[in-house]
C-alpha cells in the first residue's frame, strides 16, 4: 500500500533582504496509514516549516524551492488553490501548539466544528451540531451536549486542544499533523492528550506527523523519527531504534541532556551535572554547507571541516544518520 | 538580525550578534524616514515653520498696516489680497502662523502632560487612585469640549494664552485614557516586577520602566494633539473667542468670515493654510505610527 | 494552619513562610451576589535551608508563581508571615523594603518578557546596583562585566538589547541581574520551563555552578518532575493553592504518598510497562477546578480516585507523617502507595 504522505527532496527558503536563504534542505520522509512519523529538534530547526509546507500554508516570503509532496498521491505542491482548499479538512489537518490562538473566540466551538462538516461534507445546520456532539464526546469532553454551545475561552487549555483535536478528525483526514499539541499544556493533561491521540489513531487509522521535542512522547507514540538539525534531517529511523541506538552526536546529546525521571529507592538525584550541548543552532543565513552541528559538536575531527555535511546514509533497515563519524561514535 | 556563528574549534558557547543594534529609539527614527507620508509631512510642516518663522521679516509687509483697498483681490502687489481694512493676507498669514502653530504646539503639550500625569498614575497604581481619576476623566470627558473652552475663555479672558490652555485643559482626557491602558497592561510585564524586585522604587517604575514602554502610541496621540489644536484654535476665534489682539489663521477666518462670499480669498487661504497644517501633521502621525508599530518589519 | 509544622526553627533556616495567603478579587457571582475571591494560595507554609534548592511543583493555577512573587513581595499578599534570614519580611514597607530586596531575587519563566526591551543588556544587570547604591559607579561598571562573564556571555554582550539574544543567552542576562546584588535566595519561577531541552541543561547546570560557588538558596518552580528531581533537595506539590505533600527529594521519588502525587508521577515517569501500570491506576483524569471560591473539603476531592465521603467536607491539614515528609490527605496510610521496586 502506498504511504498516506510522501515528502521527497523537500527544500524551502526564505526570500530575505539578503537573497534566498535555505530554511529546510532536502527532507524525505514518508508516512503510512495508521502510522506516527515524530519529528523532533531544537527551536528553529525547520519542524513547523515542514508542517506548514505540507499543508501549503507557509508565510509570504517563503517558497518550496524544490521536492515533491504527495499526499495519497496527489502532489500538493501543483494543486489549485481550490483543490487545496478541499485538501485541507478533507485530507490532510492540523493542530497547532496555542490551542487558544487556533480558535476563533467569536464563535462557539459547536459552531466551529460543525462549519468545518457543513463546509467539506455538505450536512446541514442540525445535522452538524448533533455531530458535533458526538465528535466532542470522542475526544472526552465532559457533558458535551453542554461544552458543544460554549466558547473557547469558557474552557480550559486542555479542553481547547481537544476541541482541536476534534475540529482537525471531523472529516476524518488521512492525515493529521500535530505541530507540538501538548506544550501548552499541564503534564497530567498531556498525557491524557497523547492517550486521546493513540485511541483515536486505533479507531481511524489516520496518519499523524507529530512534531515534539519530548523524547518520551516521541517513544511512546510514535513509529519513526526524523531529527531535525538546522533544517536538514540528520538522523532517521523507527522510534525504536534511534531510542535505543543514537547515532548522530546531535541525537545522543539531545537524549542526554533531558533529567529523566528515576522511581523508587534508588533514586540518586545527586547527579551533578546534565550533559550539555554547547552554544545554539545557527541562525538562518548562517548556515554552510558544512555539517551545520559542526561549532556545536564534540566529535569534529579534521574530516568534518575538510568536507561539507554528508547526505543522509543508510545504515540499515531502520536507521539513516548524517555523519562522518557516526560508526567511529556508536559503540 | 544578524548573528555571525563562529566557526570557532571550540564549542562556542556565546555566539553574539556583531555589533550592538542601534537603539529602538534609532531604529524608529530609520524607519521614519522611510514612510513616504512622514517625509512629505515633516517636510511640509517644516516649511510652514521656517515661513512663520523667517517669512515676515523677509516678506517686510506689516499684517496690521493698511496696504490697499479693502477687499482687493490677488494681484501683483498683494498677492493674497487684501481683508475687509485692507490689510495684506499674506503678511497676515506669515505673521499668524506663529500664534497658531505654538498654540497648537503649547495645547499639545499641555494635553499630554496632563493626560500622562493622570492616566500613568491610575493605571500605575490601580485600587482606589485609579477609581477616583478615572472619574475625574469621565466627567471632564462628557463636557462638550467647545462649549467648556468657550465657557473658560469667556471667563478667564480672550487672551492667546487663556485660548491655549483651555484647549489643553479640554481635550486630556483621551490621552489619559490611552495612557492609562498602556500602563494597566505593562505594570504586570515581568521586566516591571523584575525591576521592583531590583529595587526600583515607584517613581523610577513610573518614569524610567513603564512610560518609556507606553510611549510609542502617546508619542502618536500627541502629533494628532497638534492638529486638533490648531482645528480648536481656529474654531474658537471662528466664533469671535480667540484673542483679538494677535493675529492667527483662526482669527483671519473669524474676522473674515462674513465676507467669504463676496470675497473669497480672505476666508480661502487662511483655511488653506489650517488645512494643510493640520494634514501635514496627521502625515506626520501616520509616519510616526508606521515607524513604532511595523507591521510587517522584515525578520532574516 | 501550619499546626503540623512547628517544629522549632533551626539556625540553618533562611526562609520560613508561615500560613501565606494571597486572595486576588474575582468579581461576583451573578449581578448582585457576594463578591468572589480566586484562592490563588491558600494557607501555605514551608522552610527553605540555607544552600540548598526547594522544589514547588503542581499544575498551571495552582498557585506557585503566586507564592513566588508573594515571597518575592512584589505583589501583595492577604496574610501570613515571610521570616527571611529572621525578619518578618511580610511587615516591611517602603524604604525599609526596597533595600531588603537586594537579599532576594527572582529568574521568571519567559526571558522574552522579563527584560526591558530599551534597555542595553548592560544596564539592565545594574540597574540593580544603582538602585541599591551598590558600589562607585567604576566598581559597578567592573561587576557587570564579571557578572557576564559568570553566566558564560561575552564582555560585548554589555552593549546589545535584549532582542538581539537568543533564549537561552536572555535567561543567563536574567540570571546575571539577578545576581549582581549578591542576593542570598533567588526564587526561579520556572526559570527553565521555556528553553529548549539543550539551553535548559546549559541553564541548569549554571544554576547549579553558582549555587556551589556562592552557597546560594534556590526556590525553584518547574511543572517538570525530572528537572525538579535533578535540581531540588526538598519537594513541594501544590494543588489549587495549597501544599498537599512535602518531602526530601529521596523520599518523594521512592515513596510519594498523596494521590496527587501518584498522578503527576504518572504522567512523568519514563515509558515503559511501569509506566502504562501507574497511568492506568493513578493519572486523574479531567483538568484542576477553579481556584474561584473552592468548595470546603479536600481540593483534590473531585479528581481524587480514593476520595471518600468525609473528603468533601473537611480540609485536610498538612501533616508530619514521617521525618521531614508532610502530608495533606484523609487516608494515608489506608491506601496503598504505588511500589516502584516490585513493578
Ligand atoms: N515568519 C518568519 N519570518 C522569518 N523567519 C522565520 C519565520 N518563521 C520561522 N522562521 C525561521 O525559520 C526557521 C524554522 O522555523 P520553525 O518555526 O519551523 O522552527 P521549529 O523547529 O518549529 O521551532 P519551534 O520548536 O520553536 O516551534 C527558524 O530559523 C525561524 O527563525
Ligand atoms: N493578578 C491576578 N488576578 C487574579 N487572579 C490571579 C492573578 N494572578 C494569578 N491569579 C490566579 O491565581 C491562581 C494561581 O496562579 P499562579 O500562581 O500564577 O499559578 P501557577 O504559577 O502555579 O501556574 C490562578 O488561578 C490564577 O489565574
Ligand atoms: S559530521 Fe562531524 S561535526 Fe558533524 S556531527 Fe558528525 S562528528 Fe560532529
Ligand atoms: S483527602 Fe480524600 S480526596 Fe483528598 S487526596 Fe486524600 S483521599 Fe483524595
Ligand atoms: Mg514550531
Ligand atoms: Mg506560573
């Protein structure tokens, strides 16, 4: 079967005072039905850039420079404005990380959900609304024939982001990005949002791009990953194995600088000090062709100044890094 | 913004930007210059300055002396006319200016002053202080702003600076209102509690931490303050209350006024000259505005 | 309400909160009702030892940014008393309270809005200084770009404004204010939560450098349990505006006992099969009740999966339930705590 979305050779740039600067470069990655593609990364690493190239909605100044985007196989890239709209909705949706901002505070999140129905699948006034009950009694909002006439800001965050969730499957997408949905949010309500996530998936067998910087919700949810660096992928693979198996220095310092939390009587908290990745990602503008985590990195040696980043190498079945050094690295 | 990554060996911990930004202040002023309306504003109110200013003793024509007939129209020798005494308009309107301009500049100032004082401090210090001058405000704000400055010029006498204080003294309040907002939303921005929490007592909150955050659009109300000003002003001497003993576009218009039909021009260009005043400085403002608020200020 | 809490003072205490109450005015409840008060924090004591960090955790709303700037005395406070290094903070007005700041600081949580956007970076690190009257303005002039150098930002860094850092370079300009008046506590109102998880190791581990070169004391706020047990000695879980548990760190990873507890640690612990079984059997459900006139009884009680009848009537007071480990609930000791070592 055909994967859901197929991303091929992605480049965007920014039209910039300065001329054209890279913004993404050469992404590829593809998601199937029913499947969890995360992509994780530091702020500025491309993750939104990618979501929003795929649902066509990038800011003016900025432009796919090249690439293919299918979407059930139709190429998003060469749509109509028209057939773009239907897309959205219909095909592909999205949830953004201010669940607030994402809804429009004028009108009642019944309202919302059932224009998006009324819009793509022609239903009428009542017949949306009682629809839209039911949407919001799936994603486990309480007393929804009550919430279904509230506005937004009468709920709170996390009821927000369901209503989210909800407006984003009403029409039962093949693909829902997810651009950070919890990072609003309090920790006891995230994890009740990536549960809500994972049973919806079960039930519609929709296909999610997750974008997070939360490993653990990366290793519960998802099935592969892509780490973005600098707007270039430099590590993919399936969850299980980049977890598991970092190869890329980028990667294993992102890993290694989280304190993760450690039950029970051995807890030692006095560990001194968290690893640390040093300095920040590169602006855009100034980014070489050489490997962008280079000033960052503690494994440069001389090959990595000499050469410029090496593509994306296959390892094996599940993993691909972007490294000169990854096999003298990984143990 | 430009930032230059090192490519230091080393790790770099603390890629910096090169060189220090130009303070926002110099940046709004950039960005000033380059609002076409702005430009053509300050150039044209610019010039209206250095006329006013420089014009009569050039033009050597004295506004109060009889240089014709009554009521002759442009011609060679006066080349605006002449008004119901037959003095020279133009010398009246070079001469004028200067009354009119400080008047509108001195109301300005008075509006914002007053304006700024009350609403930094309702807003500053909310509970009870900002109850009571909030009220104040309201009741100043439903007077009927011509009928009160006619009333305190009728009272306290029709002199140039009883005029220019009562329009201050009328139109503050939506500079407090304005200012009053700005501060209610700034005072519980983290750099506010993170100065107190530096020890910043309230006056140096007030002056140093908040207002100069609320500025940019009281800087924009107090240019329009300026045209309104000018509008008050000739409105006033319009209806015989401006003061009779200097002269100013508004009291040009005033006297001329019942004459507008058969002789035009002696209403006609000291109107103009109002309107272009007041229009130069709205440029102005809408320049001002572009250059503190960027909409869509380029980022990379 | 700090019945249980009154154990002698000892000397190594440089902050001991007593019964703080903030109450914010919420307007009333219909056209004519009573007026409504939000219970931002409701009755909270704890003590901070000299040189070590404490830790408040608990969702959004439940009051630790509240007792933070309380503490901090920048907002005002309903009752209760702060004594800080043995001087009830609390009663200190004006003069008297501006100069006292320079012991106590505060970090916030968004380095975005925490710097004064027209000003250079280094007259916003001593501006403290001036204020304070720390120092002839050389010396002054020196400290600051010891201080810069002391977060890790270059001596340059003095002359930009705050938009020209990254995020993580503000917090560490946030950090250098902060310090420049050699204050004895800084409260960290979830100094980290912000960053990126690569600039928050860089964040904390500078925390933890200073805190080791100058013996400093930390109140520091997260909603992140791993970064709270990395970086604090002693625990705090607010609910709705109170403290429900309080325990050395050891203590509150191996053997929390407040079924709030159980559910943040639910959410947080790492995934795995432990996980899915603490999930399935502890994380509440729903999101926190309004601190809006709270009803009487447990706060807890509505998401509380052991509530009992008697927890929506009474308040439970926070109590000594082992050494150094307080709690605020009806049952403990009658339900079972999550066992970590046989799961
Ligand atoms: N409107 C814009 N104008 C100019 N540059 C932009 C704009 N939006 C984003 N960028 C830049 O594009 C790059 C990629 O941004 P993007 O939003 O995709 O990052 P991200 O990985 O989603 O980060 P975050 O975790 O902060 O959401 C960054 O360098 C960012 O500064
Ligand atoms: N100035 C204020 N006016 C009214 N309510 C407030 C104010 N500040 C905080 N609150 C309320 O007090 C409660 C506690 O807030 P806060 O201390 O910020 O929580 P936390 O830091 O734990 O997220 C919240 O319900 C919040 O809405
Ligand atoms: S290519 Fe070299 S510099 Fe880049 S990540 Fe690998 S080791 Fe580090
Ligand atoms: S007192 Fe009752 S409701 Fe509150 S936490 Fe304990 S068991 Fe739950
Ligand atoms: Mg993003
Ligand atoms: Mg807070």
């Amino acid at each position: 079967m055909p994967p859901v979305l197929s991303v091929k050779d992605l480049s965007v740039s920014m039209n910039g005072t300065k001329g054209m600067v890279p913004v993404l470069e050469h992404l590829s990655f593809d998601v199937a039905q029913g499947k969890t593609m995360a992509l994780v990364g530091e702020s500025g690493c491309g993750k939104s850039m990618t979501a929003l190239a795929i649902m066509q909605l990038l800011p003016e100044d900025f432009r796919v420079t090249s690439g293919s985007i299918l979407l059930d196989g139709v190429e998003v890239l060469s749509a109509s404005p028209k057939e773009l709209r239907s897309l959205r909705g219909d095909k592909m949706s999205m949830i953004f990380q201010e669940p607030m901002t994402a809804l429009n505070p004028l009108y009642t999140v019944g309202d919302q959900i059932g224009e998006v129905l009324r819009q793509h699948r022609g239903l009428s006034r009542r017949d949306a609304h009682a629809q839209a009950i039911q949407f919001l009694k799936a994603v486990q909002i309480p007393a929804a024939d009550k919430r279904v006439d509230a506005y937004p800001h009468q709920l709170s965050g996390g009821m927000r982001q369901r209503v989210m969730i909800a407006m984003a499957l009403a029409c039962k997408p093949k693909l829902l990005i997810a651009d950070e949905p919890t990072t609003a949010l309090d920790v006891t309500v995230q994890a009740q949002i990536f549960d809500l996530l994972s049973e919806l998936q079960d039930d519609t067998d929709t296909a999610i791009v997750l974008i997070t910087h939360d490993l653990g919700a990366v290793a519960e949810l998802a099935d592969d990953v892509a780490v973005l660096y600098a707007g270039r992928c430099i590590e993919q693979g399936t969850a299980h194995e980049v977890i598991a198996r970092a190869r890329h220095p980028y990667t294993r310092g992102l890993m290694a600088c989280v304190p993760h939390l450690q039950l029970g009587r051995m807890s030692n908290h006095a560990s001194a000090e968290l690893d640390e990745i040093p300095g920040m990602v590169p602006p855009l503008g100034a980014r070489g062709p050489d490997c962008a985590f280079l000033p960052r990195c503690a494994f440069a040696g001389a090959i990595c100044r000499a050469q410029p980043q090496p593509p994306l190498d296959r390892i094996d079945a599940g993993a691909a890094v972007s490294c000169w050094r990854h096999q003298e690295i990984t143990p | 913004m430009t930032t230059i990554e090192s490519t230091a060996i080393k790790p770099d911990k603390t890629a910096l930007p090169v060189s220090a930004a130009a303070s926002p202040t110099m940046a709004a002023l950039r960005q000033f210059a380059r609002s076409p309306a702005g430009v053509v504003g300050a150039v044209v109110l610019l010039f209206l300055m250095l006329a006013t200013l420089f014009g009569p003793s050039i033009y050597g024509v004295d506004p109060l002396d009889i240089a014709g007939a009554p009521f002759t129209p442009p011609d060679a020798d006066t080349w605006l006319g002449t008004d119901y005494l037959g003095r020279d308009i133009l010398a009246g309107l070079l001469q004028g200016g200067r009354a009119t301009l400080t008047v509108g500049g001195v109301a300005a100032i008075i509006t914002i002053v007053i304006g700024v004082t009350i609403g930094s401090l309702a807003g500053f210090f909310g509970g009870p202080i900002d109850t009571a001058l909030t009220k104040i405000t309201e009741f100043f704000q439903i007077l009927p702003p011509l009928l009160f400055a006619m009333v305190l010029v009728t009272l306290f006498g029709q002199t140039l600076t009883t005029v220019t204080i009562a329009i201050g003294v009328v139109s503050w309040p939506s500079a407090a209102r304005l200012t009053r907002a700005e501060f209610l939303r700034l005072r519980n921005l983290d750099f506010v509690k993170a100065s107190r929490a530096a020890g910043a007592g309230n006056g140096h909150l007030i002056l140093l931490v908040v207002l100069p955050n609320a500025l940019p659009p009281i800087i924009v109300s107090a240019t329009l303050a300026i045209g309104v000003a000018i509008l008050f002003e000739g409105g006033l001497s319009f209806l015989g209350l401006g003061d009779p003993n200097t002269m100013s576009w508004g009291l040009m218009l005033g006297q001329n006024r019942n004459y507008v039909l058969n002789a035009w021009w002696t209403v006609a260009f000291p109107g103009a000259a109002i309107f272009i005043a007041v229009l130069a400085i709205s440029l102005i403002g809408d320049g001002v505005n572009d250059a503190i608020n960027p909409r869509l200020r380029k980022r990379g | 309400m700090s019945d249980g809490l009154n154990i002698s003072a000892p000397a190594d205490v440089l902050l001991d909160v007593n019964d703080l109450v903030v109450h914010f005015p919420a307007g009333r409840r219909g056209m004519f009702g009573p007026p409504s008060k939000v219970h931002a924090v409701d009755g909270v004591s704890f003590r901070v030892r000299r040189g070590t960090t404490f830790g408040i955790v608990g969702e959004s709303g439940s009051g630790k940014s509240t007792t933070a700037q309380a503490v901090m005395r920048l907002i005002p406070m309903t009752s209760g008393q702060i004594v800080f290094g043995g001087e009830n903070i609390a009663d200190f007005r004006g003069e008297r309270l501006r100069l006292a700041r320079s012991k106590f600081q505060i970090v916030f949580q968004d380095p975005f809005s925490a710097l004064d956007p027209r000003r250079r970076a280094g007259d916003l690190i001593r501006e403290p200084l001036d204020l304070l009257g720390i120092g002839s303005p050389r010396e002054r002039e020196v400290r600051v770009k010891q201080l810069l150098e002391e977060v890790g930002l270059p001596p340059q860094a003095a002359d930009l404004f705050p938009h020209q850092f990254s995020g993580g370079q503000r917090q560490r300009l946030c950090i250098a204010r902060a310090m420049a008046p050699e204050p004895d506590l800084i409260v960290c109102d979830e100094a980290v939560s912000a960053l990126d998880v690569a600039i928050q190791a860089q964040i904390l581990n500078l925390l933890k450098k200073l805190q080791r070169e100058r013996g400093l004391t930390y109140i520091f706020i997260s909603h992140d349990l791993g970064v709270i047990q990395h970086f604090c000695d002693e625990i705090a879980v607010m609910y709705l505006g109170r403290i429900v548990e309080q325990a050395p760190a050891q203590v509150f990873f191996s053997a929390p006992l407040h079924p709030y507890s159980w559910s943040l640690i639910s959410a947080a612990a790492p995934p795995g099969p432990l996980r899915d079984r603490l999930k399935k059997d502890y994380l509440v459900k729903g999101d926190p009740p309004s601190p809006v006139d709270p009803p009487p009884g447990c706060r807890f009680a509505q998401r509380c999966p052991f509530v009992v009848e008697r927890c929506r009537d009474e308040l439970p007071i926070l109590q000594v339930e082992a050494e150094e480990h307080f709690i605020a609930c009806h049952r403990t000791g009658e339900i079972a705590p999550p066992d970590f070592a046989s799961l």
